[in-house]
C-alpha cells in the first residue's frame, strides 16, 4: 500500500462516511436576523457574543480551506447572512474562486429583506441565483422588519434571473 505524503492527504477530497465526496458547504455566516419568526426566533434572543464568531478573514480561510479539498458548491446562510456587517467583503473576496474556476457556484439562502440593497452587487460578484426563504409575497400578511417595510421586489429587473422561493412556511410575524 502506497502511503500518502502531507501534501497528498491536504489535496485529498474529503469524503463522508459511505464514501460519497463531500462537495458542497453551507457556511453560517451570523446567528442574527432582522426578522422574528416564531418557529425560529424568540423576541428576546440571546446573540452569541461577537468574540465568538469567526471574523470575515477567518470565514475566507475556512472556506477557502474547503475548496482545496475539493468543495465545488458553498451557500451562505445565517441567522440572515445579508444583515452581517461588510459581508459583501466575503462575498466579493469568495468570488475569486469562481474566477479560477476552482468554485463552481456561490450562492446563499435569505429572508429577501436586504436584497433590493445587495442584489446588484451579488451578482456583480458572480451569485447567479439565491433561495429565499420566505413566507408570504403578499404585504398585508407580513410585518415591518426592524429595519423597515418588507420589499416583494427582489431583483433588479435588469438581471436575468429572479430569485426562487425555496419553500413557503406559515408565519405569525411580531
Ligand atoms: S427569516 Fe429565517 S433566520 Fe430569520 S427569523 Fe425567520 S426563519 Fe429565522
């Protein structure tokens, strides 16, 4: 039996207990989120402590550590990963691997409330399409966010692709 070196076993793709190779990555990215729904949030949440969280820099390195062994496909997510401070700074940073082509895609699942501010540059960075989680596209069953009125417009209509939402759920909003 052949034994590997240190560079042969940092390169080797990771594989999951029945030997399927693991190519996809969900990243947490915040446990925050400017909604409340009850299946998910309490109102008086309690937020890990900022110290706790892997900085942006940190995130870059895990990611980019993944994508060296072989991780094709990553999705941020949260909490809400749009309300995390410069998160387009990982975003943008993420998208070089699209440019190598050592990333197949970058894409990420929202609540949609930020992407009238985001979306542009999303895509601008190489995300060709979102999940959105969301309840209702009709206004008079949701509530304000926190930061303010619930957009239906996800998308510039310039871009080619709108967002799918991925599954409906009943909410009671607060
Ligand atoms: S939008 Fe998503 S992350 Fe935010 S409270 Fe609702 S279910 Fe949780």
């Amino acid at each position: 039996m052949n034994a590997l070196s240190p560079p042969d076993l940092l390169f080797r793709p990771m594989t999951d207990p029945f030997g399927r190779t693991i190519r996809y990555l969900r990243v947490s990215v915040t446990d925050r989120c400017d909604l409340r729904c009850f299946y998910c949030m309490s109102e008086d949440m309690t937020f890990l402590p900022k110290a706790d969280l892997l900085t942006l820099e940190e995130l870059d390195r895990l990611c980019s550590a993944f994508i060296a062994k072989g991780v094709r496909k990553i999705r941020l997510t949260g909490g809400e990963p749009l309300v995390r401070r410069n998160v387009m700074s990982l975003v943008r940073s993420l998208s070089r691997h699209l440019a190598t082509g050592a990333l197949d895609e970058l894409t990420l699942t929202t609540n949609g409330s930020q992407l009238q501010r985001f979306a542009t540059e999303l895509a601008d960075c190489g995300v060709r399409r979102v999940n959105v989680s969301l309840d209702t596209l009709d206004p008079r069953n949701s509530a304000p966010s926190p930061a303010g009125a619930i957009s239906t417009r996800f998308w510039p209509a310039s871009k080619p692709r709108a967002p799918r939402a991925s599954r409906s759920r009943s909410t009671r909003w607060r």
